[in-house]
C-alpha cells in the first residue's frame, strides 16, 4: 500500500441511503428506526477494540482468516475511517461531488440542502 485516500481526504461517503421525500413524509418512524440501528452500529465501533469488532464480523468472511480480519479492522481504526455519527455534513457531500467531478463523473454540482437531511442522524446520536 503506497497510500491511503481516506486519510488523506477526509471523510466521503462512501455509503448512502436514500428514499423519496414521500416515502419520508409517511413513515418517519421506519426512517427513524433505521437510522437508530444504524448509530447502534457506529457505537459498537467506536466503544470496541478491533479485536473485538473483527471477532463480531468474522462470520460475514469464511474464507478470511480472522488475523487478517484484525489487520484489517486495525488499520481502518489508526486512519480514523469510522466516523462518530451518521450526520452527513455539507463539506463531506462537497468533497465528494469534488471527487466525482474530477473523475469526470459530474456534470452539475447537487445543492446539499436539496438532497440530504440530517434530522434523523441528529436524533439517532441523542
């Protein structure tokens, strides 16, 4: 390994969830409990040793040696690749549409508060 992005870029998004506006506006409460399991998650890792975490997730990865896990998990750890939350703040939604533009993948830059709601993630952490 010569180098790593996500120390190097700060936090991108490298998982999303989207729904329709509707969706959202009939059912808050799958919204809400979604969001909910999912900080769980983020909590687990945060309050967890890689042992621990690699020991969790090792059954996901048959053919992976849980030492390799380990490793794995440990270096995502020392890079700080796991955030805190769930709340997607406006410069990691700019760095990514950064990102996607210099691929040459984006033709129009998205405006952040036109796509991303972050009153769920902000409850969640609560």
């Amino acid at each position: 390994m010569v180098a790593s992005l996500g120390e190097d870029s700060g936090y991108v998004p490298y998982t999303a969830y989207s729904a329709k506006q509707s969706f959202i506006e009939k059912h808050p409460e799958v919204i809400q409990g979604f969001t909910n399991a999912l900080q769980k998650g983020m909590d687990y890792v945060q309050e967890h040793s890689p042992e621990e975490i690699a020991q969790v997730i090792e059954p996901q990865f048959p053919e992976t040696e849980l030492a390799t896990i380990t490793t794995i998990v440990t270096r995502y750890y020392e890079q700080d690749t796991w955030k805190e939350n769930l709340i997607f703040e406006e410069s990691s939604f700019e760095l990514l549409q950064d990102i996607l533009e210099s691929a040459g993948e984006l033709e129009k830059r998205a405006p952040y508060e036109d796509l991303v709601t972050t009153e769920f993630a902000e409850k969640a952490v609560k």
